[in-house]
C-alpha cells in the first residue's frame, strides 16, 4: 500500500470567486490565498477588503453578467467558486409571488448557470483540468413551507453541478457543490429577520433555534464552508466529481 496524500497547495492556480464580499466568499478567498492562489473576486459591493483583484458585478445587470463572463475568459480560472446568491421568503399562497420568484431565479440559478458555463468553457479550451465548485444549500434537499424559491433554486444547483460534471469529465473538469446548513454570516441578519416577519418570532429567536437544533449544537462559521472548499478546490478530491458536500453539522443525512 502507498500513502500518497495529496497537497492542499494551491500555488500557480488561479481562482474565480463570486459574492466574495459576504461571509462564506470572503473566508474563502482569503483561504484560497493563504494556500497560494491567485484570486480574482467579484460582487456588488464597491469594494473588496483583501488582496484579491476585485471588479464589482452585479449579477442581475445583463451588461454586468456579460462582462463577468467575458473576465472569466480573460483570466482562465483552474478553481470556480460559484457562490453568489440571494435569499427570500414567503408561502406558495401569496400574491405578487412571481416576483421574488424571478429575482430569486435570476441571480440564484440564471447567473449561477451563465458563470459556471463560462468557467468550463474556458477550462475546456485551455486543457485545464479545473474544479468548479457550485454553492448549494440544505435548503436544496428539502422543501420548506416558507422558503419554496430559495429551496427550489438551490436544487437546480444540485442538479446542474451533476449534469455539468458528466458532460465536463472527459475533459477532466471536475464539478461538485457544497450544501451549508446554518452558517453564521451576514445573509443571516436577513434570514433571521424574514422569520421574525413571518412567523412572529422576536428577532435573534430564530438564529437561537436553528443553531441549538444542528446535531453539533452550534450555527457554523465561514472557515467551515471555505476548508470543504479548499478540498473540493484541490488535488486530495482529484477522484471526486458530480458530488454534494453537505457542512452542516449532521443537519441533512443523505
Ligand atoms: N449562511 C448560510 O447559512 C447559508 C446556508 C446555505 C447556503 N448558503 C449559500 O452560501 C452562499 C454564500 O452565502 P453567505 O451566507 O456568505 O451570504 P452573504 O449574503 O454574506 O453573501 C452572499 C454574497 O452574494 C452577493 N450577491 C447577491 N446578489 C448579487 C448580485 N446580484 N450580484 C453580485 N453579487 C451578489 C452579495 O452581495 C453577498 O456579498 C450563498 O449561495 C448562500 O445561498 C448560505
């Protein structure tokens, strides 16, 4: 038997980071970097506190979604982070549903898709053997009676990360996902006052019980998202493709 454990070393690569400026895409970036990546970032802030080249992108701007594309083929990423993404609430009776539907739709699976197949397109064409790494969701495991588009959008996610890494391994282009559960970041300040909306909680109840409620007693923090990252980012996943990643405490059990 040989023990061959392959480096976490990201060094000569260069990786591509949407909503770089929230909880998960910052502590990401600065992983990526402190593992020797180059990193180009994007998001809609002004601007990015780091070291990363950073072009603010608002994902919803068709200008801004065509030029984001047209920079992943100018900077020919090997690593995708494809994490960018949006939150809403509200049950399947409301009206004006469409609406958050379309918002949620647009940035969460049509923009998320439009990067992803820029990424591999350029992969494929330069001869990288890439790793594009899609941002899921428990949410995309299971439906929730208030939450229907963000868990909808969050499975296509699921979906797409397997349909495009069978169509992308005879290129040698990996593709996989990660599904957080609850995680401690500023989309949670959100989230959290969406269910004292809806559901007549005091604001910080909800963050309390969701936290008290994953098996390891605790909401995660960005760091735990950004090290499945840097697995999925370098060679100690080389044999792993089409796959969701679940960091979530023991949330979901697949
Ligand atoms: N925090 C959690 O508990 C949790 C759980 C499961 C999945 N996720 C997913 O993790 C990813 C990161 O979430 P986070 O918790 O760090 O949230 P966050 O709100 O801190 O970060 C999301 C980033 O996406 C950016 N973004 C949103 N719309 C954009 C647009 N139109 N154009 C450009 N950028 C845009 C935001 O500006 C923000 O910086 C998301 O895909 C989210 O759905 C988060």
């Amino acid at each position: 038997m040989t023990f061959n454990p392959a480096p976490t070393d990201l060094s000569g690569k260069i990786a591509f980071v949407t909503g770089a400026c929230g909880g998960i895409g910052a502590a990401t970036v600065a992983h990526f970097e402190a593992l020797g990546a180059t990193v180009f970032a994007t998001d809609m802030a002004a601007s990015f506190d780091g070291p990363a080249t950073y072009r603010r992108i608002d994902l919803l701007n068709p200008t801004d979604l065509d030029a984001c594309c047209a920079w992943i083929s100018e900077v020919k990423p090997d690593i995708l982070f494809n994490n960018a993404a949006i939150f809403g609430m509200g049950s399947v009776l409301e009206a004006g549903d469409l609406a958050q539907y379309d918002l949620l739709f647009a940035v969460n699976v049509r923009a998320f898709y439009a990067v992803m197949q820029a990424a591999a397109k350029s992969m494929v064409a330069n001869g990288q053997r890439g790793s594009i790494i899609n941002m899921a969701s428990q949410a995309g495991h299971r439906g929730e009676a208030l939450v229907a588009h963000y868990c909808a959008t969050k499975a296509a996610v699921i979906s797409y990360t397997q349909s495009a890494a069978l169509a992308l391994a005879q290129h040698k282009v990996r593709v996989n996902a990660i599904s957080p559960g609850v995680i401690d970041t500023p989309m949670w300040a959100s989230v959290d006052a969406l269910f004292a909306k809806f559901e007549g909680k005091a604001i910080g109840q909800k963050k309390r019980e969701v936290g008290l409620a994953v098996p390891l007693g605790h909401m995660g923090a960005p760091e735990d998202v950004a090290r499945a990252a840097v697995f999925l980012a370098c060679d100690q996943s080389a044999y792993m493709t089409a796959q969701t990643i679940g960091v979530d405490g023991g949330n979901v059990l697949r």
